[in-house]
C-alpha cells in the first residue's frame, strides 16, 4: 500500500524513537524553543509552540518516510539514508552521531589489506554500501547480510571479515578485529523530501532552519567577558576572532575597560592564553542559547 503524502500544513519531522540520535535530536528540538508531550510514550507528538509534529520511529525507516513525503523533515545518520539509497535532499549536516563505516578483519589471520579480501565473505548490516565500494574495486567478496552483532561473526565461522559502523574502536578491539579501511563516513543529518510541499511548509522550514543555524553557531561559540588595560585595547582586538567588533566598556577606573566578545570554541584556549598576556583578567566565559546573523 502507497504511503499517504502528509498533504496538511503541518510540518512532519521523523526523528529516532529510541537509540544513539535520540537524546541528541531532542535537545536540538527542545533547544530551538520546541515544546512537546512526553515523546516517550507517544509515536506522534504535537508541539505547541511550532506548526509541527514530530514522529517517532526506528531509524531505517526514515529516509523511506522522507522520500515518500510521509514525513517532511527526518534526522537520521547519513549511513542509513546512503544505504537504503533514499532520494532525499540533505539540508544540514548536524555535529552529533559521528562515525565511520568500516572494513575489519581478524587481528591474526592475514587479512591486511582490501586487495587480500579476494574471494572472501564479508558480514554487514550494510550489504548496499558494502557492494558500491568493492564495485570500483578488482577484488571480489561476498557480501552476508547479518543484521546485528556482526562483530561476532569472524570467531564464529560465519565470515571472514565485517563492514560495520565504528565510532571509538572498542567493539572491534573486544572482538579481535582490526580496521583496515574506512569505506563510509558518517553523521547525523536534516533531510528533506523531495516531494512537492505547500509554500506554508516551505516558509515554515525557512524559520526552522534558521533556528537550527542560530542553535549550532551558539554551541560553537562562546560569550566573554574580561577587564583589560586600556592601552592594551588595540592589541587585544587583534587576538579576538570576533563576528563583530568587540563591546568595549569604560570602567571606574579609568586607565582599565571592560570588552564583551563572541569567539569560536576551537580558539578559545589560545585566545584566552593571549589575553592573559596582553593583562586581561576577571575573564567570565557563558554559554550562549542562540545567535542570529
Ligand atoms: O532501533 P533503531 O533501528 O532505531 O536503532 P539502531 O539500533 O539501528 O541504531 P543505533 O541507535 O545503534 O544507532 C543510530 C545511529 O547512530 C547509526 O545509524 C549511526 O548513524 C550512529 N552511530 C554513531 C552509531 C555509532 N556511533 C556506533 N558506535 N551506530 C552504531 N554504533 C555501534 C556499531 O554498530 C558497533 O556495534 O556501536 C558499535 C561500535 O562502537 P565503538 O564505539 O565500540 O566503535
Ligand atoms: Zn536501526
């Protein structure tokens, strides 16, 4: 049965019901000023402040809801929209989920490199994505599909090697393996579908991508506050990487100022070290909730 497109004005955004990108989603959505019931307990949850409604599913499933248009919006790991060779548009790619997708081979066992994988079985649960990347490649292996634990598989006889998805290494180092090759990076992603929505839905997906930016370059960034030398002043509008000039403030005393900044989270270690030289103190570093260009 053909899934019905959601032809309402209300935005429909899939996202993981229970797994890695929950927790994570959810506070995005919860941190661009959505509010919603207990998502927990619910597979459709309303939000009251925003024309959307979210929907809870398994995480294979939503880039299938998203091109079909049952579903607007989904966040979902790249890996799963690559695999399931979902024809999606990808709006933004979202700093969490992060991981590869990988070749791993017995520890022992002479399995050093693609090349010897030549005639051998290989376990995934991302048989698609295993195949595209010998395609290109003169060597030939077959592919099992084996939709958990794969890391097993090697000790029990049943492959030789696995592609899986690898985030600290751990797995395959419980499991004796090793990774020879990275055949897929991934992380969590906005998409879209690309069937036909109202201009309501459109502007509406403006605002919300708006609010998304302003989110991630808040967590990006941090707001500071220091006392300065006044002569210092040029000087440390030299070390700030700031989005705009700095606030400067005139203090009691009338040979020091205060300066409110912006500066990326990368930098921020470096910048504060040339502060301190430059005789900053009383530096007072906050979070930031949103920014908007
Ligand atoms: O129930 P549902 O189908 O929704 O969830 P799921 O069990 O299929 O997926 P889930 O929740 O495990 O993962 C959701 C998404 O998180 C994945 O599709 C990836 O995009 C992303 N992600 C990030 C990961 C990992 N890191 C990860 N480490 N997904 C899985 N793993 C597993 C991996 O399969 C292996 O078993 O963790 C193990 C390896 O981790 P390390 O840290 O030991 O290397
Ligand atoms: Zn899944």
């Amino acid at each position: 049965m053909p899934n019905p497109v959601n032809d309402t004005d209300t935005l429909r955004i899939a996202l993981q019901k229970s797994g890695r990108l929950t927790d994570k989603t959810i506070q995005l959505l919860e941190g661009i000023g959505l509010k919603f019931d207990d998502y927990k307990r619910n597979l459709l949850v309303k939000c009251h402040n925003f024309d959307v409604e979210l929907l809870l599913i398994r995480d294979d499933d939503i880039p299938e809801y998203v091109q079909d248009g049952v579903c607007d919006l989904g966040f979902v790991g790249a890996n799963v929209t690559a695999e399931r060779g979902a024809d999606v548009t990808v709006l933004r790619n979202l700093d969490y989920g992060i991981c590869r997708l990988s070749i791993a081979t017995p520890k022992s066992g002479g399995l050093d490199t693609v090349e010897d994988l030549d005639g051998k079985t290989i376990a995934t649960s991302y048989p698609s994505l295993t195949r595209q990347y010998f395609e290109n490649l003169p060597v030939d292996i077959e592919p099992i599909y084996i939709s958990g634990a794969v890391e097993i598989t090697p000790r029990l006889d049943v492959a030789d090697a696995i592609v899986d998805i690898v985030s600290t290494g751990n797995t395959l180092k419980a499991n004796g393996l090793r990774e020879i090759e990275t055949i897929f990076e991934s992380e969590t992603q906005l998409i879209q579908t690309n069937k036909s929505i109202s201009q309501a839905k459109i502007e509406l997906i403006e605002k919300f991508l708006l609010r998304i930016d302003g989110h991630q370059q808040a967590e990006r960034s941090r707001y500071i506050m220091m006392n300065a030398p006044k002569d210092s002043m040029e000087r440390i509008k030299d070390i700030i990487p700031s989005l705009n000039s700095p606030t400067v403030v005139p203090l009691a005393n009338e040979d020091m100022i205060a300066i409110h900044t912006v500066i990326p989270i990368d930098e921020f270690w470096q910048v504060m070290e040339k502060l301190k030289e430059e005789g900053a103190s009383g530096i007072v570093v906050l979070p930031i909730e949103s920014m908007i260009a």
